[in-house]
C-alpha cells in the first residue's frame, strides 16, 4: 500500500484541478489531478506573486 496521499498518473486522462485542461500526465492527490506541467509551475512559484496566489486559490479544494 502506498504511505503517501498521493500517486503519480501517466495516463488518467483527467481534468487538472489547477488549469482545467485535460491532460494524461501528473500527480493524484486524495481524488484531485494535477497535470504535470501545473506540478512543475507550482515547484517554481515565487512567494507572494499573482501566480502565487492563484495556485493557494486553487489548491484550497485539497482541504481534507
């Protein structure tokens, strides 16, 4: 069983909670999907930018 909340997809297919688009690569966490290229913009976010905020915004969905 997988310690982790959270496994990574090649080929889900689903819409991305960030940009949502569909796409086939990324990251599943607790039944939400993050596309690949949504999880390497959130790596390299800047504190307290506009961009910034908008994944927070968005991210506020994964509240369990």
């Amino acid at each position: 069983m997988n310690q982790y909340p959270f496994t990574y997809s090649n080929y889900s297919n689903d819409a991305c909670m960030i940009c949502d688009e569909l796409k086939e690569n990324g990251v599943q966490i607790h039944h939400h999907f993050i596309c690949a290229h949504c999880e390497k913009e959130m790596v390299n976010l800047q504190v307290h930018t506009d961009l910034y905020l908008y994944f927070i915004q968005k991210l506020k969905k994964l509240s369990f």
